[in-house]
C-alpha cells in the first residue's frame, strides 16, 4: 500500500525531474547551435503533442469539457512563452540563470496550492523549500563569471528571467489543477491540449517570416526536447497524488541536479566548490521531501 499511495508518486517525480533535466541540455544545445527559438519550439512541441495524443487516446474519460480546454489553452500559451524565453535567454547570459529561474518558480505552485487548495505546510516543507533556495543561490554563485552580460542586455536578459519565473511557476500549479477536474474527464488529454495549443502558437509565429530553410540540428534538437518534454509531463502527472510541497520540490531538485550533472559530462563544465555545495543541498532537499 505504501509503495502504490507514496512510493509510485515519488518514483514519478524523480522520473519527471529526469526528463526535465535531458529537456535542459538540450535546450541549451539549441543555443549552442544557434537554432531558430520558434522553430526550434515548434519541432520540440510538434513531437511533444504527437506522444502525447498517442497516450491520451490510450485512456478513458472525456474529452468534452471547458475547464479541461480552457485549463490546456492557458498552459499551452504560457508552455510556449517559456521554452522561447528560456532559449532567448540563454544567448543573453549564462544558461545557469534561466534554469534557475525556471526551477525557483516552484515557490509559485507551493505557495498558491497553500492559499488556494488548502494544502497544509509542515515543518520539512520549509526546510525543504530553504535548502532549495540555498542550492540555486549556489549555484548560480558557482556558475557566474564576470562581463557574462553586457550592459546593453542586462535590460531584456531580466525581463525574459522574470517572464521564465512566472510562466514556469503557473505551468506548475496548472497540473496541480488537473487533478481537481470533474471526475471522468480524461485528465491524460491535459497535456495534449497543451502541446497542440503550444504548437499551434509555435507554427502561427513562423507564418509571414521569410523563408528559411531547416537546419539538421534544429530538427533533431526539436525532437530530442520534445520527447522529453512528452515523458516529463506524463510523470508529472502521476505524481501529482503528492502534496505541491513535495511533489515539485523533487522534480525540480532532481531536474536541476540532472542538468548540471549532464552538462559538465557533455560540455565539460567544471564542477567547482560551490556547484559541489549545491549538490548536496538538492540531495538533502530530495530526501526531505521523501521523508515527509
């Protein structure tokens, strides 16, 4: 019983932060080949909606009902805004602050499901939360190098960090919701919706742009993120049995954790005293969140 009600959920948010964290270096290796950011999203959604739609068809329940279409428009919108907003970021400073932007917005789904949802905080929720905080501070310290951002971008390089914060932090408590729909609603239909809204809204912007021929790594890149992006939000999904306070502070912990780690094995990034520290932090901030 513990392993069906606690143990599976769990098991489904280190899955998900691990698919996150393969979504990351991939993005990062978007900018690195210097792919096109709605194209690139484009492809990555493209697929993500094809997994999807195959899954969704797979499970029973309806598909006809507002709050579920209203619910998936939104976060497709806001699912799009952020994965071009990440890669534009990336090319205006170090990748190390967009993704931390991007898993701090965990306090966002944890503080709204609290005020919202009436789902209690304990003691090691705010440990846990503190020791995320803690590992993203150092490891942004671990990662920052001087003249990183120029003057003339420091302007639309926080604009697009607030706008990767918000968008990720509302995208989260959005599955959240999922879980409250109407019974017999088709909750697997949720990420669907989202990949075809995002995906729409991805195509939409290259129409009227000139010509362009696809470029290989775009449409691998594309690809490879969006198979991630499809496996991470099905898992997800699973663990949203788990309170927010726990749920995401693992994805995101392991997320993180995962895309560092993947990073230095492919880029060979050095892994310094402080990126150290922050590896330990994500591992106390997991086993917090288990022990609960």
């Amino acid at each position: 019983m513990f392993i069906t009600n606690i143990g599976l959920p769990i098991l489904c948010a280190i899955g998900a932060g691990i698919a996150n964290s393969i979504v990351a270096v991939v993005v990062k290796g978007a900018e690195h080949h210097d792919c096109h950011p709605p194209r690139f999203g484009a492809i990555a959604l493209t697929t993500a909606f094809m997994i999807s739609l195959i899954v969704a068809w797979t499970q029973p329940g309806s598909w006809f009902n507002c709050r579920l279409w209203i619910l998936g428009t939104i976060m497709g919108v806001l699912f799009y805004t952020s994965l071009v907003s990440m890669v534009r970021a990336n090319r205006l400073g170090p990748p190390s602050l967009p993704w931390a932007m991007a898993n701090l917005a965990l306090i966002v789904p944890v503080t709204l499901a609290a005020i919202f949802l009436t789902e209690s905080l304990q003691i090691l929720d705010g440990v846990s939360l503190v020791a995320f905080g803690g590992m993203l501070l150092v490891f942004v310290l671990g990662s920052s190098r001087k003249n990183e951002v120029t003057v003339d971008n420091r302007t639309a390089l926080v604009l697009l960090l607030i706008l990767v914060f918000l968008t990720n932090g509302f995208l989260m408590f959005g599955f959240k919701l999922n879980s409250f729909l109407p019974a017999g609603v088709n909750t697997s239909a949720l990420p669907a919706i989202i990949y075809g809204t995002g995906c729409l809204s991805a195509w939409l912007h290259e129409v009227g742009k000139p010509n362009r021929k696809y470029r290989l790594t775009e449409l691998y890149m594309g690809g490879g993120a969006g198979i991630g992006i499809g496996i991470s939000v099905f898992l997800l999904l699973l663990a949203m049995k788990l309170p927010a306070a726990v749920a995401f502070p693992v994805v995101q912990g392991v997320s993180f954790l995962g895309g560092i780690f993947i990073t230095a094995l492919i880029y060979r990034e050095h892994l310094n005293r402080w990126k150290i520290t922050g590896i330990i932090l994500g591992l106390a901030v997991i086993l917090l969140s288990v022990w609960r």
